[in-house]
C-alpha cells in the first residue's frame, strides 16, 4: 500500500460511513470513528472500532478526514470541526450532490484541503449494522477536481479509493451533479411515481403486480428523507424531468392517437443494451487536472497510481468506442 | 390430478408457450405442440415433445387449446383453427392484453368456449431455449369471466393453473386490462423512458449509472415489439401516463421553486412499502361467477377446486386488511 494517509477519522457512521470505517482498517491504515448519535457510536466500539465522543477528538491528528454524514448535518459538522483540522489534513464527502458540499466547505473552512466524493455504492438497507467492507468492490467513486483542488490531496485520496476496490471518477461538482441527477435522481423519482401511481389500479392490480412493477420500484425501499437529499437543490434533475416528461407526453399521444409506444421503446431498449455492452481498454495518463477531467468526460476512471523516481502516473480505463 | 382435461394442444413455443408444453405434460397431462416458424418446432420435437406440422393437426382431438403465440399472430391461427376446434374444447390464451382477443374469438369462433388468460410470468429472455417448467411456480394467472362464460370450462381451467403451481385470479377481460396498464404497461414505459433519458448526461453519466438506473431501465432489454404488444391498444394505459406525468410535474414544480421531493418520496415509498406487507387469510368461494369476480377484485385468487358429492367449491386467499 503506497497510501499516503496515516490516520483516518470518519465521521457519521451509518451505511457508508460504517463500511468506509471497516474497509480502510482493512487496508491496514489507523482508523477513528465518531457518530452524533452515542448509540450507533457504541455499536462501532463494541465491533472493536476506536470511536470518539466529539467530532474535534477524531479530527485531532487525523491527516484525512471523511464527511460521511447526511447532507442537512454537514454544514453543523464543518462549524464543530473547522478549529481542530489539520492544515497539512485531506478533507472529503461521500454525498450524493457535490456543489452544495464545496459551497459549505468554501465558506466554513475556505482554506481546506477539500476534494469532494460520492461513492455509488447505497443499498435499500442504512445504518451501521448494514455495513459492509466489501459495499465498495466495482463502485464508481465520483472525486471532485476544481480549479483550486490541491492535485496531490486528489490523487492521495485517489490512491486510496482504489485500495477500496472502487474505481474513482474524475469531474467537477457541476459536472458530477448534472450526471447524478440523470442517473440517481431521475431513476428514484420515477420509482416513487411508478410506486405510487402504479397502485392506483386497486386490489386486482395489486395482486397482478410482478416482476416489472417490482423492480421498477425497487428504489422506493429507500428511506425517503434519504431520496429527497440526492435530489433537492440540483437544478439539472428539473432538466432531466422535462426530458422523461416530454418521452412520456410523446408516448401518450401516440397511444390516444391508437398508434404504438414502438418507437420509445426501441429506443430505449437500444439505449440499455448500448450502456450494458460498453467495452473499455486500459490508458495511461498524466498527473495533470485538464487530462483526469477530460478522462472523466469521456467515462473514464483510475485503476492505478503508480510512484517511481520520475513522478506520479496514473493508470485508467475508458470506454473503446 | 382432477384436471378435466385429456389432451392439450399448445400453439404457439416461445418463452410462455414452451413452458406450458413442459409444465402440462409434468401434470401428467397428455400434450401437443405447435409453433409457425419449422425450427422451434423441430427444437421441441428434439426435446422429446410432440409436435405437428399444422395448427388444425394440434387442435383435432384436443380438449384444451392454448394460443401461446404473439398478439398479432391471434387472428390468424384463430382463422386456421376454427373449423378443426372441437366444440366441447376450451380454448385460452396466455397474452397481456384480455379485451383485443376476446372480440377476436368472438368475430371468428363465437360459439368458443373461450376463458381469457394471462400468466404474470415473464422474464427478459424469449424463445424456446428459455423454457421452463417451473416459469409459473407462484405467479399470478388472470382467468377472464364474462358474464357469457362458460362457468365450467373456467373452473377446469383453474384447476389446471392451480396444479401449475400457478394462481388463478378472477376478472372481467377490461377489468384485468385496467390493472395491467399500471402495473405492466406503465412500469414498461417508465423503463423505456429511463433507459433513454437517464443517459442523456453523457459518458460520464453512463460511468456513473449504478443500482438505481440498471434496476430501473431493466425491462428495457425485452423485445421492443413484445413490449409494443402489452401496451398499445390498452386506453387505461393512457389515464395511466396522465397520473404518472401529473405525479412528475409536481415534483418538477417543487425543485424548480426550490423545494423538496419529499412529498413524492413519502407516498411513493409508503405505496411500495404497504404492496410489500400485504398478508392473507384463506376463503372458502361457492362456484359462481360474481362471487368469484368480487374476489378477484379485492385482490384474491384460487388455491384449489374441490370436488365432491355435494359439487365444486374453491379455496382461495384474499387480502387480510
């Protein structure tokens, strides 16, 4: 392990937090944990965790420290621990939505060694005794790269991320935003709509209800309060919605017009199948912001950080067109 | 077994149809089949069925006809069939759709002893190769009752699904259309839809598409035109897209004024939440046509027909409130 990190506090410890704080122990770094609620904080100490009773006390000596808190206890949490960080400390999120993260660290601790994550690695299920070590394998790992970003802080952050086994995603905020808004917000707001309206049809539909209706509100297990912070405040999810609502007008008319839902649906299953058979090949880049970002356009990830006498390079792949 | 039936033929060898022709014959059923394209036909020949080179040589001595075959295909082997139909035989289907076959049985056969049926049993693969005697183990199966069916040959037919390992569910032909345009139709579109829009935000978008869109666009890797077939021509599918659109443009009026989809979220979640804890009582039924509707419509099905001296009673499950 070249990680550069010695001592790691994660603070929040629910699902991610709680898998984050088992997985980097696994990788063989020193970890701290701390919980607002001194419950879930003591199951993570009966599991044998270090676990602070302040958020200051795991920031203390701590060269990164994760936000793996709810998005409405993030700007709270930078207010208590904004005194105690570290100068020389790694500051990162594991938030569905970036800009509103960046916003808050810019204005509470401007000079923060910030980049911003977003593992995609939820399941229906929360809370400390759903954490998993492994919840990280194969997971997509959005890490934020302004123009401010201190390059080293992403690519040490970077480093680790691949120790997890995930796959760490170069983009802006915006630009993460705008894509988590097509494929995490949009999909959990048509499974509420699917959920709900898809009852509407009584006692017989309920009870014809199988495979379709099932999985196309699979989604809507997840804790609402949970949903509504990946989509509220992300300007272009109200962008996404008037795509699918215009598909679906379109669809409907073709319907009352007694023609056929055909064309969605070639399209749509063109679009799936598409995205199931991308192939991609292995590149090399340099450790250089304009290059990762341009990688991450074009669905690239990390696979690698190499160190050697002459540098820093990074290993990837991207998708072969 | 106390299935009415001596002889089965199966028209039609794709997916549904091939999984009847071996789950029939596993019932202790004699059975035989048919399918209009030579090599699905020499495939289940190959697998030790019968299987004959004309649909008027499956349908001559049958007692029960299946049309297995395509939406589109209904008419046609309807027309090949109806001067070879026995006319003691029960003739079903096994479609989405209930209303368009019953006026075609109606045009064509009208003296048919005709019970529509629909097994909610599908998966994302087709075809022959894909059969499986087990496709119907716990599925839902619509039996269509009007008020100019034949109560006994909807009775036998029942018994058949229950020995299936099926359960048959009571309901008029527009009746089981309105529920499956929310729970079949609509979740289709919603997919469809998905699928398409969900990755309008680029390669990065596609790279970062994890649970929610893969569970959410799932359907969309089925046949286009299948999907064409279970929705066009259903006009509660187009009151179905009107709710689903007016659910989405609340939720798209509350983010654009910079609000929460909370409201949508908590309902949508409750819906999946309360479909998911339904629990049930065992019902005795009488043999009688609006006994047997009202039952399906409060969301019951058949478990078994019992015969004895005193005539047909069925056993069912319905919703326990």
């Amino acid at each position: 392990m070249t990680t550069r990190f010695g001592r790691v506090a994660v603070l929040g410890l629910g699902l991610i937090g709680g898998s984050l704080l088992r997985a980097i122990r696994q990788t063989g770094l020193s970890v701290v944990g701390y919980d607002i609620d001194p419950q879930t904080g003591s199951a993570a100490s009966a599991a044998g965790f270090p676990v602070t009773a302040s958020e200051a006390s795991a920031v203390h000596g701590a060269d990164l420290v994760v936000l793996a808190m709810p998005l409405p206890e993030v700007k709270g949490a930078l207010q208590s621990l904004a005194a105690h960080l570290s100068p020389d400390a790694v500051l990162t999120d594991v938030g569905t939505l970036k800009s509103p993260v960046l916003e808050l660290v810019h204005g509470i601790i401007p000079s923060a060694r910030f980049v911003g994550g977003h593992p995609l690695a939820g399941t229906e299920n929360s809370g400390w005794a759903a954490a998993d070590p492994l919840l990280f394998r194969d997971a997509p790992w959005a890490l934020t790269l302004e123009p401010d970003t201190d390059l080293r802080a992403w690519i040490a952050l970077a480093e680790l991320v691949c120790d997890l086994g995930a796959k760490p995603v170069p983009a802006t905020a915006s630009e993460q935003d705008t894509a988590v808004a097509h494929v995490i917000g949009l999909p959990h707001v048509l499974a509420e709509a699917l959920a709900l309206t898809g009852l509407t049809g009584g006692e017989l539909g309920l009870s014809l209800a199988a495979g379709s209706y099932m999985t196309g509100s699979r989604v809507a297990r997840t804790r609402p309060d949970l949903v509504a912070t990946w989509c509220d405040g992300n300007p272009e999810l109200v962008r996404a919605l008037d795509d699918v609502i215009t598909q679906l007008q379109y669809a409907r008319a073709n319907l009352a017009a007694d023609g056929s839902v055909l064309d969605l649906a070639l399209a749509g299953h063109t679009a799936r199948m598409n995205w199931e058979r991308r192939r991609f090949e292995p590149v090399e880049l340099t450790a250089d912001a304009t290059a990762l970002l341009e990688h991450g356009r074009r669905g690239g990830w990390i696979t690698a950080v190499l160190r050697d006498a002459d540098g820093v390079r990074l290993l990837g792949m991207r998708p072969n067109p």
